[in-house]
C-alpha cells in the first residue's frame, strides 16, 4: 500500500524557515517524481513544486509564489521528499502535501502537514 | 501561466441528479488534465486522469471529457457520498495549475 507521511509543520513567525519532511513507502520512490501542494485554510489548492527522478537529473519546477523562497530535494536512499521553506510570509500558511506521480499526474497525496507563519 | 476557471463555482444538487462541472482552460492543454474529489477535512482523491480515464476503484457514475480548452465532470446519478469540492488540474505546462474548485452541496 501506497503511505506518504509529511512531517515537520508548526508555528514559525515571518521571515524565518522551516524544512517539510514526507516519508514515503509502499512504491519505488526513486523511480517517480514527486510534488509538493498546498491548501490555506478554507481555500482550494495550489501547486507549488515538483522533483524529477534520478533519470531527470533531480531537476525541480517552482510556482512563481514560492520561487527563490524554496527548494524541494528528495533523498533516494532514504525514500524521503523535502520541501525547505525560508523567507517564510503569512500567505504561506496552509496545509503541505506531498503527492506522487505516475503517467497520468498526481495520483496519490500524504495526508498533509500544517504550517501556520504568523508574529 | 496556464489558467483554469471552473463554473460553477457552487451548486446545489439532489441524490439522484445528473451534475456537470465545466473546466476551462486558458490555452489548449490537450487532453492534460485531472479531476480530483476533497470532502471535508480529507484528502484530495483523484476521480478521472487525461481527460476521461476513469481512476481505478473509482466509480463509474463519474466520467470525464473534452480536449484542448473545455473539459467537462460528470456525475451520472449524485449519490450521498458525493457532496464535495471538485477540482480540476492541469499537468500540460509549469507552473501546474488547479482550477478553483466547485462545491457540490445538498439541495
């Protein structure tokens, strides 16, 4: 059974950093890209980035609202995704998931971790 | 950037109805294009991948068309189950886009 677990979600005041954690198992993890999406509260989604896999290089794609802000990477040996969030604006506050993708896109969401960026 | 505008954006519907959510995109995304279900407090769940492919154990009172800018969800017989927020995703071009989803709610 496909499990992704984010961790690593809390309280941090603006301007500072937090780094996202999601566990993965079940699939071969290096095998796929991986995406990370958000939700602030009472609003829909958003897709912030995503990792290729290994045979892409590890490349990474940014939406424009979190672009020099933060930086996804995985560790293959670890079956493990990360989302480093510096710079960190109360717009940022939602609901993390890391999501993994197949032929036809994200198919498959952890059950997401909250980060909540306020004074 | 690649927008995607869903209508409605809420509607009321009762067990039994047939519903339709509409997606648009703003340029051609071809047949690119997911549709994912989120209740309350839960998770989003995929429902149809490129366009019309039904996910599996999906059931198949959903069913997903179009290509290119105009996409369509629907639920051939609403059930109880299926009162939600729906989305849509394009996957065509970065930055990924979702539409802003519909709330299905009971009448």
């Amino acid at each position: 059974e496909v499990q992704l677990v984010e961790s690593g979600g809390g309280l941090v005041q603006p301007g500072g950093s937090l780094r996202l954690s999601c566990a993965a198992s079940g699939f071969t993890f290096s095998d796929h890209y991986m995406d990370w999406v958000r939700q602030a509260p009472g609003k829909g989604l958003e897709w912030v980035g995503r990792t290729r896999n290994k045979a892409n290089s590890y490349t990474t794609e940014y939406a424009a609202s979190v672009k020099g802000r933060f930086t996804i990477s995985r560790d293959d040996s670890r079956n493990s995704l990360y989302l480093q969030m510096n710079s960190l604006k109360t717009e940022d506050t939602a609901v993390y998931y890391c999501a993994k993708i197949t032929q036809g896109g994200i198919d498959c969401w952890g059950q997401g971790t909250l980060v909540t960026v306020s004074s | 950037d690649i927008q995607m505008t869903q209508s409605p954006s809420a509607m009321s519907a009762s067990v039994g109805d047939r519903v339709t959510i509409t997606c648009r995109a703003s340029q051609g995304i071809s047949n690119y294009l997911s549709w994912f279900q989120q209740k309350p407090g839960k998770v989003p769940k995929r429902l149809i991948y490129a366009a019309s492919s039904l996910q599996s154990g999906v059931p198949s009172r959903f069913s997903g068309s179009g290509s290119g800018t105009e996409f369509t969800l629907t639920i051939s017989s609403l059930q109880p189950e299926d009162f939600a927020t729906y989305y849509c995703l394009q996957l065509n071009s970065y930055p990924l886009t979702f539409g802003q989803g519909t709330k299905v709610e009971i009448k």
